[in-house]
C-alpha cells in the first residue's frame, strides 16, 4: 500500500480517583446517568475547576513510558465550541505546550513518532436515540463523564497500514494498563481518532472509534474509499469522517470549510505549575516495569517462549498477574502458561471477557490444575471442565461433584454395568481378557466417556475381584 | 484624632457587642428600609424577602450586607444582572458569602449591576438601572452601581460586597461619594463568583467610610482551595490598621493620570487632598507609567476574549432560561442567547470570539497580554519609588442617564482609563472622596503594590481627616 499515511490520535481515561477538575469519583461502575456530577463538571456559574495533580503524574508516566520530552511547566487552555456534550462550551485542555513531546513507539520494526501527550477533560456522554450522531431524533447527555482527566497522546502520520496501527494500539494498551493509568475494569475508555491519507492527498479525519478493530476497519474502509475516488478521478476532500460501526463503513460529518476555529486563551482560573527535574525524577525512578522489560523478565524467570511470554503480556496486563500469582501458589509455569494459553484464553475470548471482570479466581485454576496433576481429574475431562468453570466461577471440586462423572460416582457406574452384562463377567472370570476391554467400553459410555481409562480399570478390577471373592 | 465621619457599621458592632440590639425584628426592618431605598433608587435586582418571615434564625443575623448579583447565594436568585440566567437560584454559596455568614452577616439583597460587569455606569442592565442617591437623574456608576448606591443612601448599618474587573469598585465609589477597596487579584476567593474576565475579576468592598469598607474586606479575604488562583496568605483585620502611621509614606503622581482628558476640578481635588496629606508627614514626586495609553485597548482585548468564553456556557440547558425545543442544537442556542443576552454582551462576545480567532489571535489577544506584563513591569519600577500612586478615581463627575446614552461604545470604553491599568495588573485600590465638583462628589485613587492592602486603608483613612 504505497503512499498510505495514518496518524492517530488516542483519548486515554486516566485511573484517577477522581475527575479532573473535581472531587467526582471517575470510577463508572454501577452509576446511574448523572450520577457522579457537581457544579465544577456540570460548568455551573461561578464554579472554577481546581486541578488534581496526580493526574500530571499519570501523564508524566506515559511520556516517559514513551521516550518524550516532559515540558518544564504546564498551563491550560480553553478550547471553545458548541456541542452538548461540553458543560462550559469549552473544553479545558494544552494548546501551545503539551506536557510531553517528541518520543516514540516502536511496532514491529518501525519506530512510531509520538508527537504530543498532553491532559485535557472529558466531554459528557451522548446517546443519540433514534438513529446515530448524523440523524438521531434527540440526544441525551450524561455527565458521569464530563471532567474526567484524558490523557491524548498523539502520533506523526508514520503508519503505512492500518494492521500497524492495529498492533500499536495493542501495544500502547498493554503499556497504558503496566503504568497503571488505565484501568478498563472500572469501566474507563480508550478512544481513538485515525486521520490517514492517499499518496499525499487530502487528510481524512475519522473521530471517535471505540474498539482497536474498528479503528481497522475503518482505515481498511477509508483506503478502499479514498482509491475508489481516484480511480473515478473525484478529488479526496479535507473532511471529518464518522465510523459507522453496523456497517462498517464511514460517513462524512463536516467539510474542512466548516471545520471549526477554536479561539484558544490560556484558561484564566488555573495557574502555571511548575514541572521541576525532581518531580520528574521522582516519577520516572517510581515507574512500574513496562511490558517489554517484562517479556524479557518472564522468559528468565519462567522459561517461557518470548511469543508465549508476550501473549500473555501483551493481550492485558492482568492476564500476566494472573499468571504471576498462579506460578506463585502452583510452582510449574509452564503448566500454568499452557493450560492458560490452550484453554483459559479460549473459554474467555469465547465470552469476550477480561480476566479481571471473570469469575476466574487463581486458587480455583490452580485447583484445577492440581486436579490434573494428581490424576483425580483427565486432562480431557479437564478441557470439558474450564469451560463451566470460567463460565460458573464455582471450584473444579464443587463443579465435579455435580457432575456425573465424578469419582464419586464411577464406582455405582461399574456395578451397574457389571450387573447389567453378567455374560461379559463369567467370560472375564473364565479368563477372557477381552471382556474386560468390552466392560470398559461399556462404562465409557455410561459415563459418556467423561471417566478416565485408567480410573475405570481400576474400579473394574476392585469388584471383579470383589465378586470373586463371593 | 477623631475622623470626621462616623462609621453607623462600627457603631452597630458596639451596640451589639453590648447587647443593646432586638435581634428579632432587626434583619426584617432592614429588609423594610431596604424596599424603600427600591423605591426611591432602584439598587436591588432582589430582596432577600425571606428574612423577614416567621421561621428564619433571627439570633445569627447581625449585620448587613448587600451583594453584587454576579456572587452566587444558595437559594438567592442570581442573575449577573442578565435575563439569561432570570430564573438562576444557585445550588451554593460562593466562598465570601460563606465567610459573611461566619461573621454573622446576612444578606439583605442582591445589587444592580450592568449585565455580567459589562459597563461603566451600571445602565447596562436588564432589570432596570440604579439612580445616584445625590441626583436620581445621574448614575451611580457601575458596573457595581446597585452596591454603591445602597452604601451611599442606606440609613442602616450596610457593607456592600462589590467585584471589580477593570474599575467596577472605584467608578460607582467616586459617583456616589463612598468608599471602594478592590484588593489584590486572588485576595478574596472567586469561588461562586460568576466569571466575566477570570484573570482580573476582584470582589471587594464599598462602604460609607473607610472603616466599613475595611471591614468588609477583612470579612470576606483569606485563603481558598476552591479557587486555584487564591492568594495564600493570612487574613488581615484591615480596620486596625486604620489610623496607623504614614509619616515616611511617598505618594507617586503619575502624570499620565493628569491630562488634559480629566475634569480640572476633578484633578484640582485629587492634588489638594493630596497636599492636605502633607500635615500627616506624606511626601509626594510624579512619576511616569509611559504605557497608560495602551491599557484600554489591552484591557478591553483580554477581558472580551476572556468574557467571550465565560458567556459560551449560557445556552439554555442544564440552568437559566430556556426555550421551546425546536430545531437542532444550534438553532436552539442560538435563538436563546439572541434573545436573552443584551446589547453591550452581544458587542463583547462577538469582539472577544474576534481577538482570538486564529489569523488574529497573535495581533490581538497575545499582543494584549505582552501591554499587561509591559504594565506590570512599569507598575513594579514605580513601587522601587514610592509606596503608593495616587490618581484621579474617575476623569468625569456622574453623568445624567442621558449623556450616558448618547456615549458611542468608544468613548464608554475609554471612561475606565483611570482604573484599568491597576486592574490588569491585580494591584489593591482604594477610592475615597475627594471633594464635590457642580454639587457632585469626586474621588481620588490610591493604588498599592501587591498585598499593601493595609497601606491603602491607613492612607484613605488619613484622606477621610484632611
Ligand atoms: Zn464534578
């Protein structure tokens, strides 16, 4: 795909404990709309926004994570237009000076350029009832989400492909959730802007995509879009662009004669901070460990493959923990990195789950682990097993017990098949060993070939020889 | 020394402090002498009616205070002196109502003022303008007009709680002959007040004399969290200070304050009173601010790109008025904010969007900010000097409303030039009476260096005895 250049813009929600401006909770579970507001995030006459600090540290970790520059110092501007779903009309946010500049990201081999991170606040929330943001009938505004603090980080046009952004924003997610500034358990967002354009044409601009496949499809849309236009010979106009995600397609929202101007002043209510080289190093000394060095970390300490390693690194932060504690309680890391890897990931992919909102617990899967190990349970019955077991959330003991073919039950299972094929039992005692294969078989099926071979043998032998011996 | 002017504040503290005052029925014959005052001047836009019924805790109630309509009352309407926010009963108080009410201040009503500080002459707003309690055919100055008035014409004990954003606390002081005291930008919480040009607003105090203002000020300053650009320092009971030494003080003239564009006798007042403060031991030297003349044009540039951006928020959704749901969000809006914003806020947001469009931005706003660090700068050299200036308040007497209507925007605008420069810098002032002038009273200026507040009270205390 020659000529094609992608920028990205991504609006992070930052795990603050509370708004930006405010002392409202950001945490977004279980609220009601409107909820979490007051006359600072609702812009009330005569309220003044009064800034949370540990903000600043949050996007002072994600520059640094990403190799930029942290400014000296940091003010704040208003960003003025009118939508609804800005309380004040202007958003408070860093024009002239962003907190961090100039660093980059690497994806594959390419390094991404990373422009610009800065903090701004969160607009509220629409819903558009009744069609989507082109022709809803009415729009209803919660501003649980007016205030809370944004991270944007932005990148210089230096993707070619839309799967490369696809990657970074993996990456940058897994890097985000490592620096413990995103939090997605609490409900937070990640939401991204994709401007792209074709061998040095008019830059499209697509806002607001939720999910890092639609930001793929989007661009897959837009490129498809765009040389469907040059082929008719029809001029690739500056514009700003909407993801439909029922369709998969993106439709036009203005053209750039109607893009607007935003009147930037430096917000008058908020004062200067200074950024001194202690607090930065005081930040940058506290940093967690990031991805890559855990990778590195997880191959030496576990043993594990780097693909396995950054699989489990890579597709959420709280996957590895998970997998951190269970080494911790159930010392065989490679059984643990397969049985997760194999089936784990699969049943909660399946229910499009994390880790973290899934009833999955360490000591229930290393409970069932140790089930394989010992032998109690098959490794095929296993397999069966995980899947209600990531389902229910109750312990393999409790899930087993209930099942039929639980140990417990093998042995009524062998009495009554022995019972039911008396001829079977006198051809075995009369020293055929090919009746005990026909008896297994039998209790295979009874126990719809959930019991163990082995398992079944055993109790096979125990009442032939019980019933020898009567 | 006894000062010439008895303070009916200091005296009421005197009567409460011995006991010697019927708290249950004094705040509703407050409330009673304040609808007469309605009557014959018009300086409220609301009485706080309340008070004057059954049930209200009468014991806590000890002093008066009226307050500008843009400082936000819990369960007080609060207009701003716009009908875009007619309805508008805050949720809270701003953090000087709070401390008024610590004191043991109440509310009596809330004053007239031009629709959001929009103007010179307190004629600007919606509900009706307040008339100068010397001439009822002139103004009170504003924009805290209905402030001054109260102060100049109330009979009882009274603090009037005013804001300044470019002169609106010393231009209706010198109309009125009353006492104004803006203090230094971030003295006194902004907290609840609502937002004109948040980088120069100022709530201060207006008194019939020095002491009520000084009180008022001691009352309401202090350090607030809720207000990022609050000054961190101690409160300071202003009143003693009053009477205090000024022997070594120099008073810097500034002569770009002297033109020939201010009333002779309005300067002939200034410099008497300025002589007369000779017997307290004051010496006086000019001195030189050479940017004066740019203040009215950065002023007016920063204050409308800030204003413009304050007004944004009033669209018809979540307070204030509203308006039948048709059309789009635009169209909504925008018919509302034409209908219920006045005249002179429709001139400053159109000009305040204009100055900081982009292509414009640089020759306007930012140009405006580097004339107010130029200021500033000019201000600090002259305070190396002496330790306060002394100008003229106002460069006219109160006009009648008619002269005010026939002002072009221009020349309305060019009325603050005495005020503006101290307010782009944040510097405390003063206004006191200087003298009369046709029958009508003039004032003179002190301006402080940042946090002389003191100096100020102890200087125009010494002006109330010359
Ligand atoms: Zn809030």
């Amino acid at each position: 795909m020659a000529g094609v250049m992608i920028g990205i813009e991504v609006h992070c929600q930052l795990n603050t404990e509370s708004k930006l401006f405010c002392s409202n909770s950001n945490d977004m579970r279980n609220k009601k709309p409107n909820e979490s507001v007051c006359p600072i995030c609702l812009g009330y006459p005569g309220s003044k926004p009064v800034i949370n600090k540990h903000a600043i540290e949050l996007g002072m970790r994600i520059g640094l994570a990403l190799d930029c520059k942290i400014a000296d110092s940091m003010f704040f501007s208003r960003k003025t237009y009118f939508y609804p779903d800005m309380s004040k009309s202007y958003q408070i946010t860093q024009y002239e000076v962003p907190l961090a500049t100039e660093g980059y990201l690497t994806v594959g081999d390419t390094k991404i350029r990373i422009r610009r991170v800065h903090i701004e606040e969160d607009p509220a929330k629409l819903m558009h009832v009744g069609g989507d943001i082109t022709n809803a009938e009415y729009v209803l505004i919660d501003y649980n989400r007016s205030g809370v603090a944004l991270a944007e980080i932005v990148t210089e046009p230096d993707f070619t492909t839309p799967k490369q952004v696809h990657q970074f924003l993996d990456n940058l997610l897994s890097i985000l959730e490592h620096l413990g500034v995103y939090d997605s358990s609490k409900e937070a967002t990640l939401r991204c802007d994709a401007n792209i354009s074709l061998d040095g044409g008019e830059r499209v601009e697509v806002k607001n995509i939720t999910g890092f496949e639609n930001v793929e499809k989007a661009l897959n849309f837009e490129i498809i879009r765009q040389n469907g236009m040059k082929r008719m010979e029809v001029k690739v106009e500056r514009e700003t662009r909407h993801f439909d995600s029922d369709s998969n397609t993106t439709k036009s929202l203005r053209k750039k004669e109607y893009e607007e101007d935003y009147g930037y002043i430096f917000d008058p209510d908020l004062p200067v901070i200074k950024i001194s080289k202690e607090w930065v190093s005081s930040i940058k000394k506290n940093m967690p460990e990031l991805p890559d060095q855990r990778v590195k970390r997880f191959v030496k300490q576990y043993a594990l493959d780097e693909y396995t390693a950054s699989v489990l690194i890579y597709a959420d932060k709280n996957l590895a923990d998970f997998y951190e504690e269970c080494c911790r309680n159930y010392n065989k890391p490679q059984t643990v990195a397969n049985w997760m890897m194999n089936y784990l990931l699969k049943s909660l992919n399946w229910r499009s789950e994390r880790i973290k909102n899934s009833k999955v617990r360490v000591g229930t899967f290393v409970e069932l682990l140790t089930l394989i190990e010992n032998g109690t349970i098959t490794e095929r019955y296993a397999k069966e097993l995980i899947k209600e077991y990531v389902d229910t959330g109750i312990s393999p003991k409790e899930l087993m017990k209930k099942s039929s073919s639980g140990k417990i039950d093998l042995d009524a299972v062998v009495k009554k098949v022995l019972e039911e094929n008396k001829k079977a039992v006198d051809e075995y005692r009369s020293g055929k060993q090919e009746a005990l294969k026909f008896l297994l078989g039998r209790v295979l099926v009874a126990t719809n070939k959930q019991a163990d071979p082995k398992l079944i043998n055993e109790a096979l032998l125990k009442q032939l020889g019980a019933s020898i011996a009567q | 020394m006894v000062p010439l002017i008895q303070s009916l504040v200091k005296k009421h503290l005197e009567r409460l402090a011995a006991e010697d005052v019927n708290l249950d029925d004094f705040a509703p014959k407050v409330i009673e002498k304040a609808k007469a005052l309605q009557e014959r001047f018009s300086p409220f836009i609301t009485i706080n009616e309340k008070l004057a019924s059954e049930n209200m805790p009468r014991h806590v109630m000890k002093l008066p205070f009226s307050v500008k309509d843009n400082i936000c009352t819990r369960g007080i309407r609060t207009t701003a002196g716009s009908k875009i926010l007619e309805p508008y009963v805050p949720p809270f108080d701003a953090t000087c109502i709070h401390q008024i009410k610590n004191a043991g201040g109440f509310v009596v009503g809330k004053t007239m003022m031009d629709e959001f500080g929009f103007g010179t002459f307190a004629t600007n707003c919606a509900y009706g303008a307040p008339k100068n309690p010397i001439d009822p055919t002139r103004v009170c100055g504003g924009s805290s007009g209905g402030a001054a008035c109260v102060a100049a014409a109330a009979e009882f004990p009274h603090i009037a709680i005013a804001q300044s954003t470019g002169g609106s606390i010393t231009a209706p002081a010198a109309f009125t002959g009353t006492v104004g005291i803006t203090p230094t930008y971030g003295r006194v919480s902004r907290w609840g007040l609502i937002d004109y040009a948040n980088s120069m607003d100022r709530i201060g105090a207006i008194g019939k004399c020095v002491y009520d203002a000084a009180l008022g000020l001691s009352i309401i300053s202090g350090y607030d969290p809720m207000d990022s650009t609050s000054l961190n320092a101690p409160k300071t009971d202003y009143t003693a200070l009053l009477g205090s030494e000024i022997k070594h003080l120099r008073v810097g003239v500034p002569v770009e304050y002297f033109g020939a564009d201010v009333d002779e006798s309005i300067k002939r007042n200034a410099l008497d009173m300025i002589k007369g403060l000779e017997s307290f031991g004051v010496t006086w030297e000019e001195v030189s601010l050479p940017s004066t003349k740019y203040a009215i044009s950065a002023y007016y540039l920063i204050a409308m790109s800030e204003a413009s951006t304050n007004l944004a928020k009033f669209c018809g959704l979540r307070y204030g008025m509203e308006g039948p749901l048709d059309g789009n969000y635009e169209q909504y809006f925008a018919q509302l904010r034409g209908k219920y914003f006045g005249e002179e806020a429709k001139r400053r947001i159109i000009l305040g969007t204009y100055a900081r469009m982009s292509g414009y931005r640089d020759a306007y706003y930012l140009k405006a900010l580097k004339v107010r660090a130029k200021i500033i700068g000019e201000f600090r050299k002259a305070f190396g000097r002496v330790g306060v200036i002394a100008t003229p308040s106002m460069p006219i007497i109160a006009p009648r409303f008619d002269e005010v209507k026939k002002l072009t925007p221009v020349e309305n605008y060019a009325m603050d030039r005495m005020t503006v420069p101290s307010n782009l810098a944040g510097l405390p002032t003063i206004s006191v009476p200087s003298g009369t002038s046709s029958g009508m009273p003039t004032g003179i200026q002190f301006i402080g260096n940042y946090e002389q507040e003191g100096t100020l009270v102890a200087v125009a205390g010494a002006c109330e005895q010359v």
